[in-house]
C-alpha cells in the first residue's frame, strides 16, 4: 500500500467515525420544568418513630409546568426519608405526551438537589444526565434538566 492510498483511508475512517458519533448523540439540552404542588401536595406516611424519621414517606402525583405555567405533564414519585430534617431518597418520572424521563437521588429539605436522569421512554429514550431541583418555599419546585439523547 502506498502513503497516498494510507493516508486516503485514515481520513475515510476518521470521517466514519465523526458521522456515527454525531448520529448517536444530540448536542447537550436544558429543559426547564415546574413541579406544582400547591393544590396537591405530597402525602406524607408517618412510618417507624411519630414525627420525622427514617423510613417516612411522601408520595406525590401533581401537575408539571413550564416556565410560564402552562401545564406540561405530570409529576408523580415516592420519597423515603433517609436522614431526618435533611433529606429524602427520591424516584420520580416527569411524564408528557410524548415521553417520560425519570429521576432518581437525594432530595434536601433545603436548597437545591441535585438527581441523576436515570431513563426515558418514547421521544427521551436513550436520555442520560442530571436534574437540579430547588425548592421554591411557596409550594413548587424548579427543575433543571440538563440532558443528552443517545440513539
């Protein structure tokens, strides 16, 4: 094989390899959701010790908002208190007509968390990333995904 023809297919392969990586993986995304607990908010299921303690439950099933209150989905999940007055162990799934994705990690009373996007289905099939979610002290949370789609 001469250097030209060497050279011809490294560059043919280098190319390949651009077009299957750039087809596997969208560019990085932010969804911006609200999870509005005002009308519904979370059933709290006093397990173990009266009052807050390990093994306490909350579950949820309330409206998702976007950033200008129009409804989006729903927001539906359970939370197991794993430290008392700090934090819950959550899974929750954002769900839309066209798709679900579904959160999963530690939730603070306070301040924001931070989750990892652990699956998708229909249009988010394939998404992996992480979700901040701040709680907004007037009965919504913000949640700001930050995701990629692998197909």
């Amino acid at each position: 094989m001469n250097r030209h023809s060497f050279s011809v297919k490294i560059a043919l392969l280098t190319a390949s390899l651009i077009v299957i990586t750039a087809c596997t993986q969208q560019s990085p995304q932010t969804l911006v959701t609200i999870a509005d607990a005002r009308d519904k908010p979370a059933r709290y299921i006093d397990n173990g010790d009266p009052g807050d303690s390990v093994g306490d439950v909350l579950t949820f099933d309330q409206p998702l908002l976007d950033e200008d209150m129009m409804k989006l989905g729903n927001n539906s999940g359970i939370c197991i208190r794993t430290r008392v007055q700090h934090s819950f162990q959550c899974q929750w799934t954002l769900s839309f007509d066209n798709g679900s994705i579904q959160v999963a990690g530690r939730e603070f009373d306070q301040g924001t968390s931070n989750l990892s996007i652990i699956g998708g289905s229909g249009k988010y099939s394939g998404i992996t990333g992480e979700m901040d979610s701040t709680n907004n002290g007037d009965g919504t949370f913000t949640q700001v995904l930050r995701y990629r789609i692998k197909h």
